[in-house]
C-alpha cells in the first residue's frame, strides 16, 4: 500500500504534483471531462504503475496530455485537420490519434506498440498548470479501477484508488462528466469513441461528416464489453423502476434522480457519473435509466450507458 497524498488546488499543490511526476510517480488530477490518473509518458516504470494501479488490461494504448498544441505537434505528423481541430477545440475534451514521430521517445506502453498515439490538450486550469509545470508528456486515463464507474470528484478517486496512487489533487467537480472524444486522424477523420465535444462541432469545424470505426482494428474502449460498470445491474430505455431498481431519469419524469429535468444533454453529461456513483449504493439491486436522445452528447451518455448495462465477466 502507498500512502496516497491529498494535493490542494494551489501554487503548492501544483508544485507538488510536478514534482512527483518528475520522480515518476502517479498522481490523479482533474480534467474538465474526468479525473486522470497521470504518470510521465516517457517513463515506463510510471506507465506500468498506471497499469497496475488500474488493473487495466495492457493492450489498451493511453492517451497523452500536453500543456499545448505545440508540444503535442512534436510526437506526431501533424496535418491539415488536426490544425483545424486544434485550432477549434484546444484545449477542451477532444483527442486526436496521430502518426507518432520518429524518436518520439514515448513509452512502448503508452502506444501499446501502435505506431500512433493519442493527444489530448485538456482545459481544465488545474490540469493546464501540472502539465506546464511539469513540461512533458503526461499519460492519463481515466483514475478509477478498470471496467468501473470514472470518476467525476476527488472523492470518487480516493473511494476507488486510496492507497493504489501516490497523490490526488483535489481540483472540485469536473464539468464536462464524460470522457473526451478521440477522433482518428490517420486515414479519413473517424470516430473512435464519442465524448464530450459533439459530432456535430467537429464535423462543423473539418466541413465533413466524420467515418465511423469499424470495430475491426484495436482500440477505443468499445473493445471492452462491460465498461464504466457500476456495482448494481444497469437498464436502459426504462419507463420505470421494478422490483429492487432505482429510477435515472431524464427529462421531466419521476425519478430517484434526474440527470436533467430540462432535458439538457449538457447538463445529463456533466451528471452522469456522479449520480452512477450515489445510486450504485449497497440494497440497491438494480439502475433503471430513462431514455436520453441519441443526439449532440447524448451519443456518449448513451455509449457510457450501454457499456455500463453490458453483461459481465
Ligand atoms: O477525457 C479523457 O479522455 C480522459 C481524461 C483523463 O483525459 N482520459 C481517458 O483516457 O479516457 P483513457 O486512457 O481511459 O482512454 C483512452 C482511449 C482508450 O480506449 C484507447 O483504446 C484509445 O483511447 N486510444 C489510445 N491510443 C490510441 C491509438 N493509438 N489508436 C486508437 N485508439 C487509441
Ligand atoms: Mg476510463
């Protein structure tokens, strides 16, 4: 066991968490999608502790966080659509997977052996500090135990991965509640794994529609069945609660709770994990969720959901 320390959002904090990732050691800190369990991509004692602290299958390659589009242009061959998008939706919840550049001097266990990876630009001003602070590459996914519920508070870190992980840095609430969108930019533009910026911007932004995966290739975490599982049985596009069952509702229903009595899917995505987290208590034998709208971040809540339903190991 590790003695997990707790880092306030402060220039302390802040200083502290650099460090620890200079001395390779893993630390959660927030995104504004969810919190993100970072080491130094380049390290790959840190990356394996990554993997061991997650219990995370290690065939499933890590996104890497940069501070700005220009240390992230260094790792890969940048082209006309990435500019475009990063030059939209940098930094915010969007991942671009890229053609890795030689010597890029990442860890094989970032990439999970791929000759691409996948960068990401976050937001959230905590996790802008650490990564400047810090300078480098920083691999993160999300900080909770694999196939379980991601975290959206330093509470649900601590719940998850207390004694995994060598420091939390508490930087509140994460806003956006669903994980990024990765688009594959190394052919046409893909969608590998829908997230918290629309299709529709990043269609907007490239002015065309964007491929689907086909699910042939490795990667987004489609591979993994059951996913984002909370401890009670999840069901979808219920009417109501049954026997043992608490209601998700959406929309202006009655429910245990609502994700957005408005039917905002903004709202729904930044509630999403959070109240996976409070229903999903002891007694509670069943999640029944109403239907949310397959449209704008509904298409990621309804991923989140359908993975979070899929039947177990
Ligand atoms: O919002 C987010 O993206 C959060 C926060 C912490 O930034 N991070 C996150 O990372 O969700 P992670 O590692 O849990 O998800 C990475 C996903 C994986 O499912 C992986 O399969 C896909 O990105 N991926 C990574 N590298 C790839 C590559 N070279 N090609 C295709 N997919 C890749
Ligand atoms: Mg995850």
């Amino acid at each position: 066991m590790k003695q997990t320390e707790l880092l306030s959002d402060s220039t302390n904090g802040i200083t502290r968490a650099a460090a620890l990732l200079k001395d390779g050691r893993i630390i959660a800190l927030p995104t504004e999608t969810v919190y993100g369990l970072a080491g130094d991509a380049r390290d790959s004692a840190a990356v394996a502790a990554i993997y061991t602290a997650k219990g995370r299958p290690s065939f499933n390659p890590l996104i890497v966080h940069l501070a700005d589009a220009a240390q992230a242009a260094a790792f890969v061959h940048w082209n006309n659509d990435a500019e475009k998008l990063a030059s939209a939706l940098w930094p915010g919840p969007l991942t671009m997977v890229l053609p890795l550049r030689a010597g890029h001097g990442l860890s094989p266990l970032v990439t999970a052996g791929l000759e691409s990876v996948a960068l990401r630009v976050p937001a959230h001003p905590l996790a802008h500090a650490v990564l400047s602070a810090f300078g480098g590459p920083v691999a993160a996914p999300s900080a909770n135990p694999s196939g379980r519920i991601s975290p959206t508070t330093a509470a649900h870190v601590k719940a998850g991965l207390d004694g995994q992980i060598d420091a939390i840095i508490d930087g509140g609430d994460c806003g956006v509640g669903v994980e990024s969108t990765i688009i594959g930019l190394l052919d046409r533009p893909t969608l590998l794994r829908p997230g918290g910026v629309a299709c529709e911007d990043i269609e907007a932004v490239l002015g065309a529609p964007l491929a689907l995966h086909d699910g042939a290739a490795i990667n987004a975490p489609g591979q993994l069945g059951s996913h984002y599982a909370p401890g009670a049985r999840v069901r979808l596009n219920a009417k109501m609660a049954e026997g043992g069952e608490v209601l998700l509702g959406f929309g202006p229903i009655e429910c245990d709770l609502n994700l957005s009595r408005s039917g905002d899917l903004t709202e729904a995505a930044t509630n999403l994990f959070a109240h996976l987290h409070r229903l999903d208590q002891p007694g509670v034998t069943g999640i029944a969720v109403a239907p949310i709208p397959d449209t704008g971040l509904g298409l990621a809540i309804n991923d989140r959901l359908r993975r979070a339903a899929a039947p177990r190991d």
